[in-house]
C-alpha cells in the first residue's frame, strides 16, 4: 500500500514503463480497497496517453527534482556526451559512456538482492521491445530517458543500438533460465503466461541450456 498522496498537477513515472515518460496527474478520486483508502489517480503521459492507476497496487513515483525534470537532464547528459564525442581526444571516453546507456539491461532485470522470479519476470516484459517503429521508439526513450531519441541519433543509429541490446537481453535471459533450472515450475508459469515470441525464444533457450 502506498503511503504517497498524489495531487493534480504532481509529476510523475512509473518505473515498470520508463519509455512513457514523465507524467502529469491530471485527475484524483479517494476510493477504498479492502477497506483501506487509497488513490485513483489519472495521469497523461507524452508517449503513453491517459492512464489509471490505483495507488496501492500501481508503484507510481512522484518526481521531484529541484523543479527540474528526468528527461532535462538526460538531454543535457547527452548533449554533453555528444559535444565530448566532437573531441579527439574526449571521443573514446564519450562513445563507452553512450553505448553503456544504450547497451544498458535495466535494473530490475538484474539486481541480486531481487528474486530470481522477480528477474525473470521483469525480464521477460523486455520483450515489448522490437524493431517496429513504435517499438524502438519506446525502447530508445526508456534506454536514454530522452524525449526525442532522434534529437540525439539517427534511426539507423537507434536499430543499431537496439540490436546489440537485444542480444544483451537474450543472453541475459539465458542466464536466469539456467539458474532457473531447479524451479521447473517457476519456468513453466512463466513460459505459460508469456506472449508467443517470447515463449517461442524460452522454449529455444531452455532446450540448449
């Protein structure tokens, strides 16, 4: 349950959807769950619409930074980047920094002290990520928190990134299947629940593990 309270006009983000951006509340009703009161709170997100949430089960964050958002700093971070890489002898220093943001498996995907189940799953949402237009778009946002990727790299650029992250996402996927492999009805829960292609690369995973 969450103890934050939302108002109209807060910032905020969910974590669980990075490439959505920054949102703003734009409506909040108190309503009861289970006798406990909670929030419904209505956000319009720039790459995602109007969404609801209910505020005990939803994990929304409020962003607060000195009035300054996420994504300003993200463009400024990467313009930086970007200006550096114009440097002879800065350019090296500038592209490991680039490719490690683009290259990056999120946090949740990979972080010890979470369950592996928990991995897993975060893991296997990665997989709403593709090479389509809209696909790589919400990729390329949620990797450098930009709001206009292509302010910052080309579309082949982007494809290019995006293929070695998704390699860098089936490897890791790999691994946690193999560590997986004493939980074999953990696995199966997850191959059940999981959209087709990424069933499809699980089963192929699990039979060469």
């Amino acid at each position: 349950m969450s103890n934050l309270r939302f108002e109209f006009g807060d910032a905020v983000r969910l974590p669980k959807r990075p490439e959505w951006g920054i949102g703003t509340v734009v409506k909040v009703q108190d309503v009861a769950v289970d006798g406990e009161m909670t929030q419904r709170v209505n956000a319009r997100f720039p790459n995602g619409g109007l969404k609801t949430f209910n505020t005990a089960v939803a994990g929304l964050e409020i962003v607060r930074d000195n009035g300054k958002a996420p994504l300003d700093d993200a463009e400024e971070s990467f313009a930086d980047l970007h200006r550096m890489s114009q440097t002879d002898w800065l350019a090296p220093i500038a592209k490991k920094k680039i490719d490690e943001a683009m290259l990056n498996i999120p946090l949740a995907a990979r972080d010890v002290f979470r369950s592996l189940e928990s991995r897993l799953s975060a893991t296997i949402d990665l997989y709403r990520f593709d090479r389509s237009g809209r696909g790589l778009m919400d990729w390329a946002v949620a990797q450098s928190a930009l709001e206009d990727p292509l302010s910052r790299f080309s579309r082949h650029e982007l494809e290019q990134y995006f293929d070695r992250w998704a390699t860098e996402r089936e490897h890791h996927l790999r691994k946690l299947l193999k560590e997986a492999a004493s939980s074999p009805e953990m696995v199966r829960k997850h191959l059940d629940q999981a959209p087709a292609g990424v069933r499809q690369t699980m089963q192929r995973l699990v039979a060469v593990r």
